[in-house]
C-alpha cells in the first residue's frame, strides 16, 4: 500500500444536498440508494408480518391471532415480500447502480423512466399501505378467484392494484437495462466482455417486459370482476378459475427466476473475485442465464398439478420443469471449477456466496420433487412446498441480495463497514435460515399444510426450531443495518478498489462522480482477467 | 438521420389494400363457411396486422434488433397461449389405468 | 442508415444537436435506444393484451352459441365504420411520420391534428355504442338482462367485450393525450430531419392500438353473422 486512500472530493452524494437534489434526480445512483432504503423498509415490514406468524405457529392452537388475522399475516407478508421486496430487490438497487459503470455508460438509457420508475414503486406501495391500514387482505399473494373475486371481504382492490402497479415499475427498470445493455456499452465493450452480472440482468428484464404484462392483464380482469360484477373466471357463469391461474403462474412462475437471475449475477462477480481467478465456462454461464429466462416460461403449470389441470398437460409441465435444472446446475458447477484451485479468500461477501451455493442447491434440488408428478400430489399446499421456496427467493434470492450489497458497499458509498461484525451476520443469516427453513420440510413431508394457523400437538417442536431459527435470522438481518449506518460515517475510506476486483465499475473513484466517467473508456481486455500479479497484490492489501 | 422515407403512393396503397380486407371479412362473415368462418376471419386480421406492422410501422426497413424482438414477442405468446391450449384441449382425457386382477 | 452514420461522425462532435441528451454521444445512439425502448414497450402490450385474447378464445369455444347470440347484439355497421376510421387514422398517422422525415413542419402538424380528429371520432362511437349497451342492460353484473337460455355465458361475453374494447379505448385515450403534445411540440418547430423520434415513437404506438383493432372487430362483432 502507497498511502491511505482519501475520498474523493466531489462524488454523486454530495453534488447537491437536500430533498429536492434526490426527488429530482435522474442520476441513477441516487435513485438506485433511494430504492434500497424503500426496499430496506419493505423488507422490515414484511418481516414483522412474518415474526407475527412464526410467534403464532410456536403453539399448536390458535391462540395468538384468530384464523382471519392469520390470513391476513401471511398474505401481507408474502405481498410485501414477492412485489415490493424481492422483484426490485437485485436489479433496482445493484443493477440500477453498477450496470451503467459496469457497461462505461453514464447512465441508464431512459434517466427520466428511471425516476419515474422509482414514483410508480412509491404508488403501488402507497396503495399497499391504504390496505394495510384499511384492515389488510387476506387471499394470499396468490389472489387466487374466486375467493379474490366474490368471497374475501377484505381489501383486495387497492392490494391488488398496489402490486398491478409495481409491476409497470418492474416492466419500465427491466426495458431500461435491456436498452441500456444494448445501446450504451462502450467501445471494445463486446458481448462476451460484458460482466456476468449484466448478463444475468439481461435475463432478468427479459422475464420482467415478458412476464409482469400478462399477471398486470389477470389483475384487471379480477378488478373487473370485484369492482364492477363482471364475469371472466366465475364459476356461476361458467368461466374457470383456473385460468387465473394460468395466466397467474405465467408470470409468477418466472417472477421467481426475477429473483434469483439477478442474485447469480452477484455470485459469478464474487465467485470470480474471491478466488483470484477468470470465471470457468464464461459463455456457459452467459447463456444459462438466458435459458433460465426462457425455460422458465415454459413451466408454470407445475403449480397446478392438484388443481384440475389435465392429466396429459400435467406430465407435460411436469417433464418441461425439469428442464430449468439444466442450466442451473450448469452454473452451479461451473462456480464450483471457477473455485478450484483458485486463491479463495473468505471475506464478507464470500461468506454469503457459500451461503448461496448450499441454500440454493437444497432449494434448486427440492424443486425436483415438487416438478415430479407423483411426489407433488403429495406435498403440494403443504410446508415442504413453503420451505422449498424461501430455500430459493431467500436462501438463494436474499443471500445473493446481502452479498451484492457487502460487495459494492465501499463502491456504493465508499467506506468499508466492519469486518467482524459482517461476517458473524453473514454466519447468523446461514444458521438462523437453516434452522428456521429445514424443518419445515419435514413438517411438509409429514403433511403439515400450509395457511393454517392451528396445528396438531406432534408438529410443535419442530415449529418451535423453526420460529426459534426465525429470531436468529431476525438478529442477521438487522446487524447490517447498524454497521452499514455507522460505516457511512465512521467507516475507513475503501478507495477505489479494495477487493482488487477486475470490472470497469472499480476502475471509477469510490464514491463514483455524477457523470461516472470523465472520458468515455474504451474497452480492450476480456472479463474477470486475473493476472497471478493481481492476486499477489491483493492478497498483500 | 431521416430513416427510410416511403413513398406516399405506399401508404395510399396499404390503406386501400386494409379497407377492402375489412370489407372481405365482413362479407365473409355474412356466408356459411361452417366451421371455416373463424380461421378465415383471423387469418385475414393476421393479413392486416402484417401489412401493418411491415409498412406503417417500418419493420420491413428496421434493424434486425427490432425484427428479433418482434419475433420474440409472438414467440412468448405462442408459448402463453399454446401451453394454455394444451391443457383445455386435453381436458377430460383421462390416463386409464390398468385395472387390477 | 449508413448515410446516418455518416451524418453523426460528421457532426456529432462539432455542433451537437439541440436534442442530444448528455448520456448519449450521437443522435444515433439517442435515436436507436428509443426506437428500441418503444418495441419493447410494444412487446409487453402484445403479451398484455395476449391473456385476454385467450380467455376470450378459450370460452368463445367453450360457449360457442352464447357468444354468436351475444355478439349479434352488436352493431356492425358502427363497429365497420370504427374499423375503418382507425385504419384512416393509422394512414395519416403514416403520413405525420413521413412529413416529419421530410422536415415538413405544416404538414406533420395537419397528418398529426387528422390522425387525433379521427380517433375522437372513434371514441365518439364507442361512446354511442356503450350508451346502447347500458339501456338494454347488457353490462354483465346485477343488472344484467337477458332472455336466452345462454344468459349466463353471455355475460362472459360481455366482460369480455367490455375490458376489452374498454382497455383499446383506454390505449386511444392515452395515444390523443401524447398526439396533442407531439403536435404542440411539431407546431413550435422542435423537430427536423435529424430529431423527429417522439412523432415517429407516437406513430409506433398508434398503429399498435390500430394493430389491436383489427383483430377485435371480427373476433367481437362477427361471431356467427350467417343465420
């Protein structure tokens, strides 16, 4: 080390201060920090909802809640979890940051539809909390009809639109990136040269622009039903109920690979960075993203298996889910051949990589026995399926998630947080996660079904790990919040590049200045070049 | 930066070519064709909207970049709407099982 | 296009454009990443309006003769004459965008103030036909009336008719209210051969509505017209 880096003097935080500078900017860092601080929020609530049904569950009677507020626990948590945390999650804060820096871009193809993405976010969440405080919803994120439709006397008008209308926040950031990647990519910059984390954001806004029209089209035709007496999937008129659920499970379906596309993205920058070494199979890993994208519309109806689907499109969906395994197990072991014999150093955002590997394999292969026909009639509607998809959207979605997030953090704001206290987080989130999420599968498999708020007697110690876990992953979610905040001010000053990373984003100052680049960089290297020099180097560091 | 310009006369020509293509379907509406008035009707939407989306709308001049994601969108709503069909049309055909001795 | 090139290398560093962001660094760049931006755009519009053509496939199969009842109901005469009001609108919506290309300024603002008078003219029938819908009670819901012994399924029909025409209306309304801007900014002369994008991006956009158009007019009004 030469000397000790200094901040640099003017950075995107500090050119123009107050309310005003924020709301009305088009910088895209700025709007991706005031994403993360909406999301953060987002996820705290939702995470409230979820302690309420994890403290509900520790009996085996219904003794905290009756079973309507129940309901309305679960369904609050899982609205506030899938739309107003996990989608923008990854892509909205990390790729709204780095993609542009990543590309040698000074912004976001569309700065204006950032914003504006950004206000229509706030909407929806508007209407959300004119629900949550109008008494709550009670259907399940699903809002499946007719239940949604006629039955539920709770607010399932402004819930539903609230996610009708984050879905056109999540159409316009997916169709900026996807201009953004295809237009504004400096000189040199090639395909193959881009970044995997701009790859698997491709994806992601594939799905996005793809799938969140037909789920927006579904709400309306259920608003049409709910607010005017239409009848589109009314039994009584004769319309199917489950068609909502195709065209539901459309986009639902896919919605989880919005999740974790972006999440792998992260993987691959870490992967390659902590272990010194150029990722294995770079155009593999590439392309996996893209059949993940696509596979994953080809598979919704394994959600419908029980629900009276024919039994012929049912062994059809069944074979086709299988198919998204592919591509993930390719990544997957090509992260495991990027790791050997490379100089693998475990800091922070290492830590939740392995993390992801172990919960996103569990969850990847648990997959496998929900897409097999035979084994679903079993454990569909129960917590097998419930344990199965946290292991994916927060084992895998969350890990990825926080380990983005200790990645770019000294980018993001240019100070390092602690060290310790980040990786006794990143061990409590791992832990807490297992103990919270594992014996749900076995309470699955022994039959316990999902939604209910009473239980029998036999099931309680197992639940009581489970909430038991919950608090510990509580504690690991909230340490970061207290060294994040106390790095902002505190924390020593990172400099450009302390992990002695490769990507164009750690070439630009930390904090990055406004415009990012002074001059347009031209691109001549390929990705993740790590030189045995480079390691040397920063191994010292 | 102009793009491709048409020809006026282009214009003038799909336009006519689209109006006597309504007036096709709803004559052919009016005649019994049995179970072929459907197909007929949407083949000739189909017609219009290509005539469309080739000329008003210039993909026949544009990028490939914009013929791809035109292509992409049919694609993904041929899978929307063929694995959609998949199932209705395979409704109430049971798997029979082999009866036990 | 590769004249275009040409232009932006000629000119991109020594006068830029009154109309270049400073994200970008040609007008080229600026004008491909808006085209694209508008089909994509226009591709979440066709898988959005895809769930509904199906769930109308889906029971128009189902329930065959309630749907030819139901839409015989509909006049054809004003749905043909709305078809062809739109298509006129998508031909002179063509000819804004060509007038643009061409620095035409009087014209594009005559194509463009044509091209909205036409699908007010539309919305004006819709209108009519909607108000005719509501006195005989053929808005599905409570007040539903209908003898036939379908009258149940012809409520679907309905629905169906009603979101979806009603979410075109919507797209036309939301096409005259950009049209108006466009032409406002046409009128105060900010367009030229080298920066007409938001006239040729409203054009994409309107002929998609029309696109739409095309295929609801028979798969609503022409169900079963021969007997």
């Amino acid at each position: 080390m030469l000397d000790t880096p200094k901040l640099p003097e003017r950075h995107y935080l500090n050119n123009g201060h107050g309310l005003k500078s924020w709301l009305l900017t088009k910088d895209h860092k700025r709007i991706a920090i005031m994403y993360l601080i909406s999301i953060s929020a987002m996820f705290l609530l939702g995470g409230l909802f979820a302690g309420a049904v994890r403290l509900e569950l520790m009996t085996p009677e219904g003794d905290l809640f009756l079973a309507d507020t129940y309901n309305k626990m679960f369904t609050m948590h899982g609205v506030v979890m899938v739309f107003f945390f996990l989608i923008p999650s990854t892509p909205a804060v990390l790729g709204n940051f780095l993609i542009p820096p990543m590309i040698g871009a000074k912004d976001l193809a569309f700065p204006r539809i950032n914003l504006l993405s950004l206000y229509i976010f706030w909407l929806g969440a508007a209407f959300f909390f004119y629900a949550l405080f109008a008494g709550g919803v009670d259907t399940g994120w699903t809002f499946y009809t007719p239940f949604s439709s006629f039955s539920s006397n709770t607010n399932v008008i402004p819930t539903a639109l609230g996610a009708f209308i984050s879905g056109f926040s999540s159409i316009l950031t997916g169709l900026n990136f996807i201009v953004t990647i295809h237009r504004m990519r400096a000189p040199g910059l090639t395909w193959f040269r881009l970044p995997l984390f701009v790859w698997a954001h491709y994806a992601t806004s594939l799905i996005q622009v793809l799938g969140t029209p037909v789920v927006a089209i579904t709400i309306i035709m259920v608003f049409v039903e709910r607010a005017f007496g239409f009848g589109i999937f009314d039994p009584t008129r004769g319309g199917d109920p489950v068609l909502f659920q195709h065209l539901f499970w459309f986009y639902s379906h896919p919605a989880v690979y919005i999740m974790i596309l972006p999440a792998m993205g992260v993987i691959s920058e870490i992967v390659s960075t902590f272990s010194r070494k150029t990722i294995f199979g770079y155009s593999f890993v590439a392309f996996s993203s893209l059949a993940i994208a696509v596979f994953g519309f080809i598979v919704w109806a394994h959600h419908m298996f029980v629900a009276g689907i024919s039994t012929y499109s049912a062994l059809v969906f069944s074979f086709l889910s299988f198919s998204v395994a592919i591509p993930s197990a390719v990544k997957t072991f090509n992260w495991a051949a990027t790791l050997y014999k490379g100089a693998i150093s475990f800091e922070t955002p290492m830590l939740y990589a392995y993390g992801f590997f172990g919960l996103f394999l569990i969850g990847g292969l648990t997959g496998l026995f929900l897409a097999t026909l035979g084994t679903d009639i079993h454990l569909h509607d129960t917590y097998f399926v419930v344990s199965h998809f946290h292991y994916i959207m927060v084992g895998g979605a969350i890990m990825g998630y926080l380990g983005g997030l200790h990645f770019w953090w000294p980018k993001l704001v240019g100070r390092m947080y602690s060290e310790f206290l980040s990786r006794v987080s990143a061990i409590l989130v791992f832990v807490g996660f297992n103990l919270t999420f594992f014996p749900q599968f076995i309470l699955g498999y022994m039959g316990m079904p999902r939604r209910y708020h009473a239980y029998p007697d036999e099931f309680q110690v197992l639940n009581i790990l489970s909430s038991a876990g919950a608090g510990v992953l509580g504690i690991g979610y909230l340490l970061p919040v207290i060294y994040f905040l106390w790095s902002l001010k505190r924390g020593e000053v990172a400099g450009p590049n302390p992990w002695g990373a490769s990507g164009l984003e750690w070439q630009i100052p930390s904090p990055p200045p406004t415009e990012n680049f002074k001059v347009q960089p031209v691109v001549h290297g390929e990705p993740y070049e790590y030189t045995p020099h480079v390691a040397r180097e920063a191994n010292l560091v | 930066m102009s793009g491709h310009v048409s020809p006026k006369s282009l214009y003038y020509s799909i336009f006519g070519a689209l109006m006597v293509l309504t007036a096709i379907t709803v004559f052919a509406a009016y005649v019994n064709l049995g179970a072929m008035n459907a197909p007929i009707a949407l083949a000739i939407a189909t017609f219009k909207a290509t005539l469309v989306v080739l000329f008003f709308m210039h993909v026949r001049y544009s990028s490939r970049l914009t013929k791809l994601v035109v292509v992409t969108s049919l694609f993904f709503l041929a899978i929307l709407l063929g694995e959609m069909m998949m199932d209705y049309a395979s409704r109430g055909m049971g798997v029979v099982l082999p009866t036990l001795q | 296009m590769s004249n275009a090139v040409a232009h932006a290398e000629a000119h991109g560093h020594a006068v830029p454009h009154d109309a270049l962001q400073h994200h970008f660094e040609t007008m080229q760049q600026q004008k491909e990443a808006s085209t694209l931006g508008m089909w994509v755009f226009l591709l979440t519009e066709v898988l959005f309006f895809g769930g509904l053509f199906f769930a109308y496939l889906l029971y128009r199969v189902w329930y065959f003769d309630a749907f030819a009842e139901a839409s015989r109901t509909l006049d054809i005469s004003l749905g043909a004459f709305n078809t062809a009001v739109l298509i006129g609108s998508s031909l002179t919506m063509a000819l804004a965008v060509r007038s643009a290309q061409t620095n035409q300024r009087s014209a594009t603002v005559r194509w463009l103030i044509s091209t909205i008078v036409l699908g007010c003219v539309f919305l004006g029938v819709k209108v009519i036909e909607y108000a005719d819908k509501f006195e005989h009670h053929h808005v599905p819901g409570p007040n539903f009336v209908s003898e036939s012994v379908w009258a149940a399924q012809e409520q679907i029909f309905f629905s169906l008719y009603f979101t979806m025409t009603g979410l075109h209306a919507l797209h036309m309304i939301v096409g005259v209210g950009v049209m108006s801007v466009v032409t406002w900014m046409a009128a105060k002369g900010r367009f030229d051969e080298h920066y007409y994008t938001p006239v040729e991006m409203t054009g994409l956009y309107w002929h998609f509505v029309d696109l739409v158009w095309i295929y609801l007019f028979p798969l609503l009004y022409l169900v079963e017209r021969h007997n």
